[in-house]
C-alpha cells in the first residue's frame, strides 16, 4: 500500500503533539509537510515546537512552513498559555533541533504540496485555520486538487469551549473557518462533541511516562501539564483527546458510529454566536436523511473508544491505521 | 391551598390547547388571564381559539385579551399551518364561543395583573415573546411585581425546529425573547432538549378521543393532524409535548432531573445563529458550578416520563399538581 501523503496544519500545542506522534507512527500516512499556525501559541513558536518533536521522533527530513501569526481580520490572541504552557508543551524543554524553517509560508506550501499531489493530498487541520483560508485564496483550485480536509474543531451539540457556543479553533478565526467550511470539497468535521467523550486517563500518562520511547516520555510530561486544565472541566486529572482524533479520523483508522454528512456554516457575526459550527442536524431523530449540496461530515460518536487505539499506536504497539477500524 | 395566580401567554396551537386543558384541570393554580401573540396562527385567531375552548371547558369566565400581531421589528409570517392547521386546531371545528374578548391588549392585561397580585401572579409564555416584551416595556418594574415566568422556547443542547439552532417560539421574535432574557427576573426556559424527549404516542391520542370529556375528545382530533406532521421528525406517529410540558413545569408538577440555572441569552443578529438561545452549559462535566448573577433556568432532562403525568390530568384521573412530583 502506497502511503497517502498528508499536509498537516498545526498550531503545537499538547493535543497537537499527541496528534504529531499519532501520525508519524502511522505507515499509512507519510507527512509531507506541515505548517503552523498561531492559536494555542503563535506560529512562530508552534513551529519550533513541531521542529523540535520531529527532531526527537527521528525525522528532521518533514519540512516544516510557518503560517498565519493574525487571523484573518483580527490580531493574535496570545494563544492558550493556561492550557498548554507558555512554551506551548506544558513546559517541557525538548532538544533544540536546529532544523531550518522553509522559507515559504505553509498556505504557499499546502498549494505547492497540492499541485505536487494532485487529487491525492490530505489535508489534516488542527488548529485555527487561517493558513488553509489563505491557501484557498492563493489557489482557488485547492477543492479539487486535495483529496478532502479533515478538522478538529466546532461544536455541534455540545457546548463550546472558549464561548457557551464556540470551540477554540474556530473562535480564534471565524472568518477563515467561514471560508474553509463554504468551500466546494468534502470536509470532516472533528468537533467537540466527540473529542470531548474520548478521554485520556492518568493511568494512560502514567503508560506514556514509562515508555523507553522519548516522544512518548515526552508527552507523558506534557500531559501533566494538560491533565491540570481538565481537571476544571471534568473533575479529575484527564484530558479531551482533540486533535489525535482528528488525525485518526482522517487516516480511517477509527470506525464511526455517528458522523452525518449536513449542511454546516459559521457564525462569524459579533452576536454571542460568533465562532460557532452551525451544523443542520435535525434529522437526527430519522437517521440523517441525505442533505443534497451538503458536503461537511460531522463526526459525533465512534464506535468505541479511542484511548485504548492511541495508546497502542504512540507505544508502538500496533501501527495505526492498520487493522486498527475493526480493532 | 390558595390556587397560584396565572397568566398564559399563547398562540392557540395544538399543544398551546394541550397546555391550557391541562391548566384548567389543576386546582393548584387559577388561571386569572390569558393573551394572544402571533406565532402557530395570528394573534387574532390564536383568542378565537383560546375562547372557545374555554367555552367547552365550561370557564367563559376567564378573560382573553388579544396581543400583539407582528413581532417587535419583522411583520409575522403567517404561522405554522403545515404543524397546526389553517385554523391552528388542526382543522378542528369548536363550537363557538361568542365570549368578547378584553378591550385591554394582552400587554396591557399582564400588567394590570401583576399590580393586582403582587409578588404572585406567575407568567406562563408559551408563544413567541412579544407580548411579554411589550408588558416589560409598559411597566419596568413588571420583574419584581410577578413571582417568575416560564417559557416554552430554545434548544440548548438539540437541535432547533425552524433553523438549525433555532426554535420556533425564540426564531418568530428574537428581539422579544432577547430583552425578555436579558430582564431581571427569574425564567425557567423549558426548550426542545426536554419537550422533545416527552412524547405522546398513537396510544394516547387514542385514549384522549375515547373520553366522555368533550375537551379530551377535541384534544384527541386536533392530534391527529399534530402527529402528522411529527411523522416527519420521529418516523412515526406520535408528538413532542411542548407547550403542557412548561405549563406543567411552572406548577412545579414535575421533577426536573436536570435543570441548570446558567446565563442565557438570545441571537437577534442576522447570520445563522438568529433565534438560538445561547445557553452557557459548559459546567455540564462537574454539575454545573454555580454561575454568580445568572437567573434563567434551563429545564434540560425530567426525572420521570410526562406523558402518563399529562394523561392523568387531561382526563382527570388525577389534578395536576397534587402529588404528581413524586408520582
């Protein structure tokens, strides 16, 4: 099986890292490049983190872009430093990898890597996402050139997390998420409804913490950074699992019990609904009736839970996506 | 026990007459006067409705005053034939009343009544918000005059019935329910999360057309369009009970098994949130902290299924509200 290249859209953070690790053990995805964006941190940083992990994962030769630092109308925000640090990763100091930045930026990238790959390309984007809003305006042909855009963001019937409406990702840049969700191609939608019921236990950090492998180590540390946060928000020390979901999902390597294909927009007024996924899931009571036009798949529940995939993926013990949906 | 004195605000409507069948049949509150707003049907038709079914409840007595035609700023959009029928009963022919309808306007009698028992009376809104809105103006002080006021209305956490986030009472005026919302008085939201989950089945429709109560009877008819309508939402013949459901909460007749009290308030802007209620349920994973300065609300799961609890009361086996808590 040849590997589907992958373009990953970034802004590293802990969930990211998690993300990052998930899929350079995955031998069904080969990164062939990843851009940062600014949301958790600012791009600038969220790019030497990504650098840095690559460095310590072995694999300094996956080119990293950075992206966007303001989204598209309104100015960085200085990011989420009481969730993920101030460095981005719960504090933890990796090595310095020293590895160059490319001098494009990463939407530049994505358009070169689409052209490269044409009709073949993921695109996997877990943080706001300003660089694919400006790589759609680069190169209005992105639809047809990828082969589809999986996201982690939005909230569909779940609450948000930055408003009682809207998830961070799309918060930080509704205007960006507007465009990418208007856009003419399939989207999947990783909201929080589902990242928020597939949990990482201490149990989970403690297996991390134990490993002989430094990338897993190294989460492990940055996850107790993480835990503390979602101790506020479930009551014990866990954490959602955003945007490695998001990762799996995209590589189909987790089966979907619930992930309707629906009409969905965002909020990007000023009202108490701004960054807000308005998805049209009101067939939900007749199992989804199909939606003609619509092209954005709203995955709400898997089939069962994902910790246990994560884990035996990040641990080497199965590689992902293989074998893994009907594991 | 004193009865509790009540005004309902409604737009008769098929489950608005559910609501008002099951008020007439509890002793525990004494329903002192009720409004029209446009919403199912016009205002107009909404009182002609509303008096002739008090005429065949044998209750001439209560007064009906007719509200406002057209929402606060959009002119009203002719109502829900499809959901209610032409005549908002469903095409079912009353007996007229020839009752006369107040000179004062529903606006008006909501005030009078609230000086006229101070610290007492209880709002039932069961329409959209205009009148409510209207009284809220002609008397600022109407929050601390009246004990509370429950609204069917929002969807929280499910989707909306008019948009995707929208539900019908909230959407037909959002810039009543806004300053309705926003007033300093305590509201109890019973949105689509919980009357949709309590539904009325084949079974008992069939149960309210076998009574000797000619109220019980018509209720039976009308639900016989109503269910055709909701065939198309549930896949079979059966309807959310909307409209009694808050009726029933505001007596306190049913155990609320989830009922937050969180900030909320309304979208009136332009893009695609208009209309939602945006409820802030982030707590929902630690059981909802407190949240200092909130007053409304929002009635999300009961303890019990209401359907049996409504039976009772619409063909009087039992009154509403007498021991029907632990029932």
């Amino acid at each position: 099986m040849t590997p589907t290249p992958l373009y990953l859209d970034c802004d590293t953070g802990i969930d990211d890292a998690l993300a990052l690790a998930y899929l350079l053990a995955s031998p069904s995805a080969e990164l062939v490049g990843i851009g940062s964006v600014s949301g958790n941190v600012s791009a600038a940083v969220g790019a030497v983190n990504t650098l840095d992990l690559l460095a310590l994962a072995g694999r300094p030769d996956i080119p990293v872009a950075v992206g966007a630092h303001d989204p598209l109308v309104r100015a960085f925000d200085g990011g989420a430093p009481h969730v993920h640090g101030a460095n981005g990763i719960g504090g933890v100091v990796l090595p310095t990898s020293g590895t160059a930045q490319m001098d494009e930026t990463a939407a530049e990238m994505l358009v070169r890597l689409a052209n490269e790959y044409p009709g073949e390309l993921k695109v996997v984007a877990i943080g706001p996402l300003t660089n694919i809003a400006h790589a759609l305006r680069l190169e209005p042909r992105l639809p047809e050139l990828v082969a589809g855009i999986t996201l982690m963001g939005g909230a569909a019937m779940v609450p948000g997390n930055i408003t009682p409406v809207a998830e961070a990702n799309i918060a930080n840049d509704p205007e960006a998420a507007r465009e990418v969700l208007a856009a003419p191609w399939n989207v999947t939608m990783v909201p929080l409804d589902v990242t928020m019921a597939n949990v990482l236990e201490e149990e989970h950090r403690l297996e991390l913490l134990a490993s002989e492998n430094p990338v897993a180590r190294a989460l492990g540390e940055m996850l107790g950074y993480y835990y503390r946060f979602y101790e506020g928000i479930f009551g014990r020390a866990c954490s959602a699992m955003h945007d490695p979901l998001a990762a799996a999902v995209a590589l189909d390597a987790v089966a979907l019990r619930t992930a309707p294909v629906v009409h969905a927009e965002v909020d990007a007024g000023n009202g108490p609904g701004r960054g807000q996924t308005v998805c049209d899931l009101r067939g939900m009571h007749v199992g989804y009736p199909e939606q003609p036009g619509a092209h954005c798949r709203v995955v709400l529940e898997l089939e069962q839970d994902f910790a246990p995939h994560l884990m035996d993926v990040l641990l080497g013990r199965v590689p992902a996506a293989i074998g893994a949906r009907n594991s």
